[in-house]
C-alpha cells in the first residue's frame, strides 16, 4: 500500500547551531495544510504585482497575491498605484470611466483577517450601518425573525405602510442592494433580468420567496455586503462615479453607497423598534453625510413635483449656476449644520443671501421625515418666512422615501 510517503534518499539535518542564511527569502505565514508547499515569498510575491493588476496571473498565482495584499500594507498600497496606472493605459477607453478592469472579486481576502487596504471615505457609512445590523441580528431566535413590523414611506401626498417581517426586511435590503452589485459586474441576487425599481424589485422578492425569508437570509445578505466592501475598496479611485440606476433615477456610486447606509440604518431602526431593542443614531459624521445626500437631491425632486403639479410654480428662475431663491435648512444635533436649497431651479444655487424661509429640525428628525417615517406636518420644529417655500420643501423631502 502506497503510504505517500517519499522513500528516497533521507537528508541529512540541518545543524541546529548553523545561523540561518541572511540571504534566505523568509516565507509568508498563513494558515495553511502541512503537507501544502509553502507559500511564494514576499519578494516574488511583489514581483507579481505588476502582472496581477494586469490580470495576466494564473489563478493559482492570483489567490497567492491577493492573500498576500492582506496582511502587507506596502504591497497593498503598491498594488492600487498600479490598477490605477494599469487604467490609464488603456487607450481604446473613456478615461473618464471608472477603471474596474474586469476587477474580480476577492471572495477570499478577508477569510482569515481584516484587510489593509482601506475603505473608501463615501464607502464607510455602509460598513459601519452593515455590521451595526449584522451584529443586532446575529443573536435573533426563530421568533425574533419572524416578528411582524411595518414599513412606512411617504407616497401621493400621503403616508403610506406595508406589512413584513425581521427576515423580509433583510431579504428588502439584499435586492435593492443588488442595484449597486450589479453595477459593479457583480451577481444580482434577483437574476439578470431583474427590474431596476427599488419597488418592483423588493415585491418581486416577496412574491417567488417560497417559503416566506427566514433566518437564511442573514448569511447571503451579509456575503454580498462583504463583497460589495471589498470590490469597491479594490476598485481604484474613478469608480466613486460609476453611475447606479434605480430605474427612473440614477445616483453616483458614492451616493448609492450612502442612500443604502441610510436605508440600513432605517430599518435597522425598524427592526429594532419591532423586537423592542434600542438602536442609536449613526455617528455624527456619517449622519452629516445622509444628511447633506437628502439636501442635495431636494432642488431635482421639488422640480419633478412642480412638473407634477404637486408643488407651487417657480417664481424667479434664473441663469443655471446663479444665486435664487432658497431655503436656509437648519439641522440641529449631531450631523447637523446649514444649507441653502434652491427654490425655482435645481440649476440655481441656494445662498445664504437670497433666504426667503428657514426651517430647523433636529438631525435624526430630518432623516426620519426624508424615510417617510413621520409627515411634513409634524416634522419642522421651527418655521419661519414664505410658508409656500417651507410647504414645498417638506412634503419633497418626504417624498424622497420609497418602500
């Protein structure tokens, strides 16, 4: 019986008291089988780089470098200095576009131990909301699951509710997340031929979903917010203006990124409430960024409303680029500040000088009225100026929420 065992001629032991050789490459550790070769060493590890972001290594050579640029910082920082200059070289492109470069994801990297190559800026509001929902979910029980809550948005000028429970909000959060996945080349948890509507997509879920989400959704939902983490950490720098469509609108990925945190942490919050647990704000500065998302996006909505003859007519358009009429939004609390949202023409910039009204709410005020959680009536705690203009931006901002 072959035992596996190399009967061939025996070497002799190394002398324990010889010193090792200053010029012997020292391997790279890792988990690993014992009868597995060791490792490449760092040194042709690194000599690999330049091959890898060009994606001419083998897969075996692959998993050995991307394993590497975990736990080596100059590697990693080496590595995304050429998948940006390996962008630039690609003449038959827009330069403008973002340079994935077929960028693959990196299912293994983090198996064993936290990356060292760091999260995008816009990116880290979505790790942080993720892992703060994970980590209230990991202890759930069936009934915890299982436990009935409702959802709430603002629509047709009036506030509007759907039924699910703990496992189909994740299930909720997983496919409209697939929006971003999918921009990124990435699989959509809903197939190819998946509609692009936050809506459509989420009833699609809840209608072939047999048997109703259970608690097996937390893992896919996890693994795809993992890999979302990870391939636009890879990603390079262009890729923050990848456009993400959400079927009658597109966002910026850097602004997708924040619009799902947001969401997360609203149902989080949701969820929270159903299973009688607390769940705090974001932190300020991510809340400051949710925030300043919802400002920006108010001038495009109110236009849209206006069109729908849902808000009042403009009343002194202007040169795009110039100073209207506008409303000076005070957010008070953490993640607050000031901003100046044009009036007549998302064209227009909002100034301080040009203020015809003033509303100030509390931060996470603000956000509960733009996820529809609480009506415009009820939302200002102070009001001052044109009441039109302060009408109009209210029932906008509320109208920015959707299932």
């Amino acid at each position: 019986m072959d035992s596996g065992v190399d009967c061939g001629t025996p070497q002799e032991p190394a002398d324990p008291t010889d010193p090792p050789d200053p010029t012997e490459e020292r391997y790279v550790t890792g988990e690993r089988h014992p009868h597995d070769p060791p490792p490449p060493s760092h040194s042709v590890l690194k000599s690999l780089l330049g091959a890898w972001a060009l994606a001419a290594c083998s897969s075996e050579e692959t998993t050995h470098v991307e394993n590497h640029l975990t736990e080596c910082a100059p590697c990693a920082d080496e590595a995304l200095k050429l998948r940006d200059a390996v962008g630039l070289l690609q003449t038959d492109r827009n330069l403008d576009l973002p340079p994935l470069l077929r960028s693959r994801v990196l299912e293994n990297c983090l198996d064993r131990r936290a990356a060292r190559i760091p999260v995008p800026v816009w990116a880290t509001p979505y790790d942080a909301e993720t892992a703060r929902l994970d980590a209230l979910l990991r202890d759930f029980g069936d009934a915890e699951w299982h436990a009935p809550l409702q959802l709430k948005w603002f629509e047709k000028e009036e506030s509007a509710a759907r039924r699910a429970t703990v496992a189909g909000v994740i299930g909720h959060l997983m496919t409209v997340d697939g929006l971003v996945t999918s921009s990124l080349g990435l699989d959509d948890p809903l197939g190819a031929a998946a509609p692009l509507s936050p809506t459509d997509r989420t009833e699609a879920f809840w209608r072939t979903a047999h048997p109703p989400p259970t608690r097996t959704i937390r893992e896919p939902w996890r693994d795809q917010s993992h890999t979302l983490i990870r391939t636009v950490s890879f990603a390079g720098r262009g890729v923050a203006e990848l456009s993400v469509s959400y079927g009658e609108f597109s966002l910026p990925l850097r602004d997708a990124m924040i619009d799902r945190a947001f969401e997360c942490w609203i149902h989080g919050w949701d969820i929270a409430e159903a299973v009688d647990y607390p769940y705090p704000a974001p932190s300020g500065p991510h809340l400051r960024v949710m925030i300043d998302l919802a400002a920006q996006l108010i001038p495009s909505a109110l236009a849209n409303r206006r069109r729908a003859g849902l808000a009042s007519p403009a009343r002194q358009l202007v040169v795009p680029g110039s100073p209207g009429r506008s409303l000076h939004l005070e957010v008070e609390g953490a993640g607050g500040g000031n901003w100046y949202i044009a009036l007549d023409s998302p064209a227009a910039v909002g100034t301080a000088e040009r203020t015809v009204a003033q509303v100030a709410l509390d931060g996470v005020e603000f956000c509960q009225l733009v996820a529809g959680h609480i009506s415009p009536e009820d939302a200002a705690a102070g009001q001052d100026g044109d009441r039109e203009a302060i009408r109009d931006v209210l029932f906008t901002a509320a109208s920015l929420s959707r299932l």
